[in-house]
C-alpha cells in the first residue's frame, strides 16, 4: 500500500489512518481490505483485516445512526455525544477503529492546532518519535514525558502486556529506528558497566600476568598463574621452576650420541 499525504497525516495526529485500504498478501496474491493503525508501544504499523470486527448498534447508552455505523466500517472517526460513562457521567468523543486494539477507541479532541488527536498523545521527541500519555495501561506523569522528550531513560512499574500480565521496564526513546525501546535493565548503566573494568592495586599483578600475559622480572619465568592477590612467585613455585630450567639446561648441554656406521 502506497500513503497518501492525507494518510500519513492521520496516523501521526490519531495513530489510525481513517480508511479501510486493500492490502496484498505476498504469499497468496490475496487482496485483503484492512484497517492501519500505529502500535503506540513500538511505534510499528499495524494492519488487521476488516472483516474480523462486529460492529454495536449501541455505544455506551448511545444508539448509532446508519450513517455512524457506515463511517466506522471505512475506518472514519465518528463523533458520538453523550455516552454514559462507568461513573455514570456524560462525555463526547470519537470512536475510530483501531488496527492495533482490535477493537473501537475513544479519541478525545484537544484544543490545539492538531485538530483529532489520541488520548495517549502529548509531545514529540526532537527526532519525531511521539511522546505518549499512556504506556501500557500507564500514564505517564509530566515529569516523564519530559523526561523522555530530552533523551532521558525512565522507570515505569505495572505495564500491562497484551496478555494483561504486569511488567516493570525501562524505557529510552530509540531516534535511529524512531521508536521507544524497552529494557529490563537500566541501558545508562549497563553502558558504564560495559567500559573496561580496572582491578584494584592487590588484584593489578594477578591480572596482568594471568589475563594479559605481561610478566615483570619476578614473574617473567612462570609457567603456572599467579593466585589471588599474589604478586611474586612462593617459594615453592620458585624452587620447582628453578629445578624445570636446571633440567631443560642439562639436556640442552648433554652431547648427542652419534649412530656409526656398520660396515
């Protein structure tokens, strides 16, 4: 499928591109219609197949016209007024489908230049990635959208994966593959962790001589690794290496038997 501008403008102001397109599977040739949305989690499109979603006839105490049940069959965003919320409350949005959700959204406007934008959306890094609101079932507190806006990494508790299960992660904004990315570790840390490690003063001789193979005069004949802190050879060490290179001398200077010749 080739974006219009149009489609590419919806997907950064709701994450839904607003049509219903036809898709074509490469492996069958199968021209598929299909809704696209955005994954707010990696930032990836994502398609599902139009005929997978059964439409209501009503919405949160709101009967929908033809016309709204039409629209939201093409993928367009309808503005339905006053639903009956879970408090009991009125309230107005409107409902779009979402590729990613498998299912119909709420897309509350907000009053900017934008026109229709997402719930979960806020601000934008400086590399494009969108900032959300919500990650995962969580909302993100000012402080960690600005956080993440400025290319600092954040700590978010009870994620929710798709399976509803609840996950700790870390999360950093990824300009090169504009995403966000997801870590169990702290990837700051594990950057200063990765740097060279110096051993201490009682380790340096241990290291050098085991795992770098430098030697000094008191090491320079040693064949066995040196212990645990140690930084000359034990005099055991050095009475069997004087014994190996007294033996090495003594076969070196011993004169080779020549084999005569039998007549």
């Amino acid at each position: 499928h080739e974006f219009t501008k149009e489609d590419k403008e919806n997907l950064l102001k709701t994450g839904n591109m607003g049509r219903k397109v036809d898709i074509k599977n490469y492996f069958t040739g199968e021209t598929i219609p299909s809704f696209i949305s955005i994954d707010k989690l990696t930032n990836e499109l994502v398609s599902m197949k139009a005929d997978k979603l059964s439409f209501p006839d009503k919405i949160n105490g709101v009967d929908l016209n033809e016309k709204q049940k039409n629209d939201l069959k093409d993928g367009k965003a309808v503005w339905v007024e006053n639903m009956i919320s879970a408090k009991n409350t009125p309230y107005s949005a409107f409902l779009q489908i979402n590729a990613d959700k498998r299912s119909l959204e709420f897309i509350f406007p907000e009053n900017n230049q934008m026109g229709i934008r997402s719930q979960n959306e806020k601000q934008s890094h400086e590399s494009g990635v969108r900032i959300p609101k919500a990650l995962a079932g969580v909302d993100l507190t000012e402080k960690q959208q600005n956080d993440l806006k400025s290319d600092k990494t954040i700590y978010v508790k009870g994620l929710k994966d798709k399976s509803g299960q609840e996950y700790n992660a870390y999360i950093k904004v990824n300009p090169e593959e504009n995403k966000l990315d997801f870590f169990r570790f702290n990837p700051d840390k594990a950057k200063a962790k990765a740097k060279e490690v110096t051993p201490d003063n009682e380790h340096k001789t241990q290291v050098a001589v085991n795992s770098e193979g430098k030697t000094n005069e008191a090491t320079k004949k040693m064949d066995v690794p040196l212990k645990k802190g140690q930084l000359n050879p034990t005099d055991v060490q050095s009475e069997k290496q004087q014994k190996k290179e007294s033996k090495a001398n003594n076969q070196s200077e011993s004169p080779k038997k020549r084999k005569g010749v039998k007549v």
